[in-house]
C-alpha cells in the first residue's frame, strides 16, 4: 500500500451487517471522493464483498496503519443517511444492545442493504405489437403456458408488468418468457420509476365540526410545537382520529411531514384511505405487504420530501424524513410496535426518542394506554390529553357478565348470548364474536385415554383446522394429516376448545339462513381478503362477524351494536405481570367496536368466575380504574414501570448448553448484583422446546436504568467473544412485552 504522505486520510467507521457489537475500520478508497458519514460502501470483509455504512470519520484505530484496508467503492453520494437518521441507528444499537451493522441493516430497505442504487431501474416485460395480433387460441393449443404468460401480458395493457409482479402471477414465467422473446411477441426493458406523486389522492373533504372536548385537546397540541410527548387518551370512539387530523393538517400546510406509525396497515385500511381522503394528500406507505421496489419507493419519497405524508408499521420509525414536523403512534398500546426477534426493538419508545432528537412532538393515542405511557404522564415526563366521551353523541357501550357455570357455554354460545345475537339481528343489529384465541386454539383430546395431540418438535399442542383436515402446530409450522383416531389407543378423538371455525359452524347451525363473517388469520390470507371482508361488514353485508384480535383493531362498523365475548377466562388467571392489563384492553378494544353511531351497543362477556375482582373493577370504573389499580400493584412489587426488565435468551439442541450458556451470563453479573440489580433464572423458558431447540431464559432486574445498560454492555462484550456461544442462539431483550 503506497499511502501519500501528504495528505492524511481519516479512518472510516464502518458499520458491516454482522452479528458483532463494534465498527469496522476502513480507508477511504485510493480513488475517487472521500464518503461522507452516512454514505454506504462496498468494502472486502474476510473472504466476502460487503455493503457497510460509514457512520464516522476518526483519526484513530486500534489497527496498525498498514493492516487498514481500503474501501473498494462508495455507493452514495450525496450521504443516503442523514447525521439525524444516524443518531437514531445509535441509539438503537446502545440502547437494544444490537450489533450496529444489524440495526443499519433492519433500518434500509432490502434493496439499498444489498447495495442497489437509490434509483435502481426495474425490469418491466410486456407484449409487442406483434404479441398483440398473435393468435392466442392457436398458440394455446400447441404452447399453453407461453400462450398463459401471453395473455397476462396482454390483460396488464400497454404498459406491460413489473417483471416482481409478473413473478407473483407466474412464478415459472421466465422458462416460458424465453420462446416468446424470440419469436418477438414479447419483450423486456429496463424502466426508471416515475417518483412519487402526492397528488394523486382525491381533493380534501372536511370532516365533523369538533365537539368541546376535541377543540380543547387540539387546542393544548396547537401549543405544543416543540419537542414533548402527548398521550391522547380518548375512549374507543371519542373522535381521537379527527383531532389527529387537524393538528396534521397544521403541520403539513406548514410544509412539514408527518409520520403516522399504525400496528398493521392491513388491519387498518378504514385510516389509510381516512387520511387520504381528509388530507388530500397520497400516503407513502411503508408496510410488510409491499414488494422490494415499492418499499424503496415509499422510503425514497419520504427521504426526499416528495411524500409529506409517510405512514408505516413499526420499521416505518426508521425511514428518513427531509423536514420533519410531527410524529403520530396510533393505538400505542399495540404489541405489534414491539419486534419480537431479531433486533427487538419498540418502534413506539423509539418515536419518542427520535421526536427528542428532531425536537418536535410526538402524539400517542389509544383508548387503552399502556401502565408505561400513563406512570410516564403521572411523573410528568410527558403530558395527558383526554377525550372522555364519544364523540356526535353515540353513548358508550354497556357491559354485562354471563356466567358460564349456571348457563354453560354449547359448542362457545350460552344461552343467554345466543338469546341477545337472536333479538340483535331481529332488530337489525350486527353482532360480533370474539374469541381470545390464544391458548384457546381448538386441540385434538382422545376420548379414550385423555391423550393430547402435541408437537413432536414444540412443547405445544396442535391445533385442529377442520376445513382443510389438518393438524398444524402455530409455532414451528409442522403439518399433520388429521387422524379420526388416536395414535396412542386407537380410540375415536374429539376436538376440544373453541377456535373461530367450529364457532363459525355453532353459529351457522343456530342461526341458519344469516350472513356470517369469519375474519382471523386463515381467513384473511389471500391479498385482498381482509379489505374485502371489512368493508363487507362496514356495509353491514355480514350479520354475524366471528374472529380473533384482528377485529378488535380500530374497525369502524356503523351498525354493530352486539359484542359478545366467548372466553374471557384466561387473562385472569395469566402469569405474567401484565395479564391483566392486556385483558382489559383487549376487552375494552373490542367492546368499543359496538354502538359506534347512534344505536347503543351491547357487551356480554362469557365468564366461568364472575365473582373475579378484575370484572368489578372493569366494569365499575372501566380502564382507567384497571389501570390504576394495576399500576399500585406493580409498584409494591417491583414490576415496571417501576423497574426496568431485560430478558437473556437462549436456545440449543441440547438442554444442558442452552442453561450453561445462561449460567455464565450470570456468573458475569454477579459481582453486579445488589440493590440495584437481581439476576432470575436461568429456568426453561415457558416454551421450553420449539423447533427442536431447548430454550431458557435470564431475567435482569433493575430499580435504575444507567446501571441496567452498562451491565448489558459488558455482558453483551464478554458473550459475544464466549466460546459456549457457538453452541447456542442467544439474545439479548431490553423492555421485553412477554416474560412467561
Ligand atoms: P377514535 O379515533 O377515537 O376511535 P374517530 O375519530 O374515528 O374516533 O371518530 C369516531 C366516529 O365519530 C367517526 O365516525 C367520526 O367520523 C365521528 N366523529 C368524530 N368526531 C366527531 C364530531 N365532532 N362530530 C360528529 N362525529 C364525529
Ligand atoms: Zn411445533
């Protein structure tokens, strides 16, 4: 290496998408311009040519000047990241203990972490003049599949399809494309996007004049302009989404974008096409549904500015914005903010860091509020905003207990439940059932000898799917023809449990000749299928709707005026901390799906324990006294928020390695240990074995979060370089939503 000694060159700090806590040090390339910080290069890591991200320029290393390696070339210029987008990516990694080069990977969309440009072309294929006088019928007889590709070719129109498109139509496309191409009926070309255009959403329609408590709330967030929390907290139908609107609407008439962060865009189509028509402005859209070049699409025009209005699930935190002016989370109780593998991050807690660092606020609303995000309001840390009442004046729903001991529950409906659905639909109501699906899955029982079909690879049961006569495990994936007979004794087996299909079979056979509905995750698979189904329902198409979590989430259905809740039971016996917090969510969530507009709604909850505390509570002071409650008890127990949790994770083909493995992690954090730190476990985790591995667990506890993170910065250090690593799969989770 002939380095001029005239002029110094700084050393890069690479971030390299490996599994290891530290940056990598490179020299600028010998030719060419010096990558700003920001900026990604292709650099050589061991044997292989990497993408890495400069994140900044130093005059240091611990490498000797001539061990340095050059980079081999810079892949953007200007910077794609700016220093902002920067600080956010550390943060995350110091803050999640996340090897840096993974959290710039999780942030970019796949296409620039595999080093395409930002403007990368798109192969587009499509039918030529001639294709299009082709004798179709002819050409099917003797080529069916290349008369297949010819006609979806034909169908796209003149401008042909995006060959990713073309891929999900007709996976084997390009062995049949080739015959076509050279006949001249088709033919390929490489085309640059057009950028986004924000205008092609309809004109802005105005909404509902605000009632006093809406004018009063935004008012409060027309004078918060600068950095600060807001948690707007308005009960299920309070006109949180109007009060939204206005202050967004503020922002962006300023010139400003907006970033509106939702649980799942698929479940919520009823906000998107809101947004859109209220505001007059096309959403960029950043969601898991989209292919490569869409996403990179959707991040470009945020970065750039061209979208002001950029709304995305939780890696949607990550994208770049020009000009900033307002950060909404919608629904922040949502567990799906929080990713649970990989990088297990919370997209919400790092919306307020990010509003922090771009000094500008950020709005959390639900009706349900995390006990996180209320002691955060009580301390004062950040400021609460309330809508008490629903708006336009449709009352709040009532709840009622149905106790499953004196009126059980045949095949998941008592009684008394099907009695209310019998005078809901006479009266031209809609009904919707609810089933907490979770551990409530319906499992295969033997009537003779009691056994229980469970995973072979899992510590789980399988779960019964009637339509297509299998048996699946929800965990690893595992498929099983289902078997009339017992594997053990041969005796005749029995479904047990309620799941949505036999509940959906139950209610067909008792209210026969009505429109019934099931929305779960089976049901909803095919692209397209949830929209269908909702908007089904909105029209009040469906009678009867039976589901899971998924209709609990946001849906506005103007006729619905009967909830009623199947199995309510497992919440109140759960054993995490947070069991109860969640049911009264959950409940709460989808209660206020009923008697939205102006027919009062109904809610009956199926309970075998109706005496249970909880349901005086809910139903006496409803969620904020839950909550309240809930939150006194965390703090005589020392359970967050008045301490802060990390969980060490670990799994291993052998039992032995993955409790070992723990067992050092903790050694290491003895000398730690005292007031501000207790170390639990290790114990098998509550799945112990999933996929074949052996799992477990190490809880870190703490009354002061400084402490907390310089432990699990050298714990992180001391693992990662532990030869008992090898033998297992481990992580670290910081503010973990599931303990048990
Ligand atoms: P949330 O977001 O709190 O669930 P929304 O903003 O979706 O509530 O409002 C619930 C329903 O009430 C919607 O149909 C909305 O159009 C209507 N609404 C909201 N604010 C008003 C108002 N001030 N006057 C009349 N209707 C309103
Ligand atoms: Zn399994």
């Amino acid at each position: 290496m002939s380095d001029s000694p005239e002029k110094q060159q700084p050393v890069l700090k690479v971030a390299v998408n490996v599994p290891l806590s530290r940056e990598f040090d490179y020299l600028p390339a010998a030719e060419g311009r010096l990558p700003v910080p920001g900026s990604r290069v292709e650099v050589q890591f061991g044997p292989r040519r990497q993408v890495g991200l400069v994140l900044e320029h130093s005059n240091q290393s611990d490498l000797a000047p001539a061990r340095i390696r050059r980079c081999l070339t810079v892949l953007d210029e200007p910077p794609l990241l700016s220093d902002a987008d920067l600080r956010l990516i550390r943060f995350t990694s110091d803050y999640y203990h996340h090897p840096i080069g993974e959290v710039v990977a999780a942030a970019l969309p796949a296409l620039l972490r595999q080093g395409k440009p930002l403007h990368p072309s798109v192969e587009v294929v499509g039918a030529t003049d001639l294709g299009e006088a082709a004798d179709l019928e002819t050409l099917a007889k003797r080529a069916p599949k290349q008369a297949e590709l010819l006609e979806t070719l034909l169908d796209a129109g003149g401008n042909g399809l995006v060959a990713d498109e073309l891929t999900e139509q007709l996976p084997n496309w390009r062995r049949v494309a080739k015959a076509l191409f050279e006949k001249g009926l088709i033919a390929r070309f490489d085309v640059r996007l057009g950028d986004f255009d924000e205008t092609l959403a309809p004109e802005a329609t105005a909404g509902p004049e605000l009632n006093a408590d809406q004018q009063e709330a935004l008012a409060t967030l027309r004078g918060k302009t600068k950095v600060g929390a807001y948690l707007l907290e308005g009960v299920t139908g309070s006109g949180k989404t109007e009060v939204y609107l206005r202050r967004m609407r503020d922002v962006l008439e300023q010139g400003q974008q907006v970033l509106v962060l939702v649980p799942e865009i698929g479940l919520t189509p009823q906000l998107v096409s809101r947004l859109r028509k209220r505001l007059g402005i096309e959403p960029a859209l950043l969601h898991s549904g989209l292919t490569d070049i869409e996403r990179l699409a959707a991040w470009r025009a945020a970065r750039s500015g061209a979208a002001r209005l950029v709304v995305g699930t939780r890696s949607a935190i990550f994208t770049p914005l020009k000009n900033p002016g307002l950060i909404i989370v919608d629904e922040e109780h949502d567990q799906s903010f929080k990713q649970q593998e990989g990088l297990r991050y919370s997209a919400r807690d790092l919306a307020i860091v990010r509003a922090k660092y771009l000094d500008i606020p950020v709005i959390l609303g639900t009706a349900t509020p995390t006990l996180e995000m209320l002691h955060h309001c009580r301390s004062g840390a950040y400021e609460l905003i309330r809508l008490p009442k629903r708006a336009g004046g449709a009352q709040p729903p009532s709840l009622r207990l149905i106790d499953t001991i004196r009126s059980p529950a045949i095949d998941g409906i008592s009684e008394p439940l099907a009695a209310a659905i019998d005078s809901h639909l006479n009266s031209d109501g809609q009904v919707l059932i609810f089933l907490n699906r979770r551990g409530f899955a319906p499992t295969l029982i033997c009537s003779g000898c009691g056994h229980i079909a469970g995973c072979d690879r899992c510590d789980s049961r399988l779960t019964v799917h009637a339509r297509s006569q299998q048996l699946r495990c929800h965990h690893c994936g595992v498929i099983r023809p289902l078997d009339p007979n017992c594997s053990e004794c041969g005796e005749t087996v029995r479904p047990l449990g309620e799941g949505t299909e036999r509940l959906e079979d139950a209610l067909r056979e008792r209210f026969p000749g009505r429109a019934i509905t099931r929305i779960d995750s089976d049901s909803t698979q095919r692209k397209g299928a949830m929209i269908d189904a909702l908007d089904q329902a909105k029209q009040g198409r469906a009678e009867i709707l039976v589901g899971t979590q998924m209709l609990s989430k946001g849906h506005h259905f103007p006729m619905l005026s009967l909830v009623g809740i199947v199995n309510a039971d497992q919440g109140l016996f759960g054993t995490d901390f947070r069991s109860s917090e969640r049911m009264a969510q959950s409940i709460v969530q989808v209660a206020g799906r009923a008697g939205r507009e102006r027919r009062a709604g109904e809610v009956l909850i199926q309970t075998a324990f109706p005496e249970h505390a909880f349901w005086s509570t809910l139903i006496g002071g409803g969620y904020e006294q839950v909550a309240s409650e809930a939150l006194a008890e965390r703090e005589a127990t020392r359970w967050p928020p008045y301490t802060r949790l990390a969980l060490i994770r670990s799994a291993a083909h052998q039992h032995d390695d993955a409790i070992q493995f723990l067992e050092i992690a903790k050694l290491a954090l003895t000398p730690h240990c005292g007031d501000h730190l207790r170390v639990l476990g290790p114990v098998d985790a509550p799945m112990a074995r999933r996929a074949g591995r052996h799992r477990a667990q190490l809880l870190l506890q703490s009354s002061d979060r400084p402490t907390l993170h310089v432990v699990l910065r050298e714990l992180r250090q001391a693992l990662e370089q532990d030869p008992a690593a090898r033998k297992v799969r481990w992580s670290i989770d910081v503010d973990p939503i599931e303990l048990f």
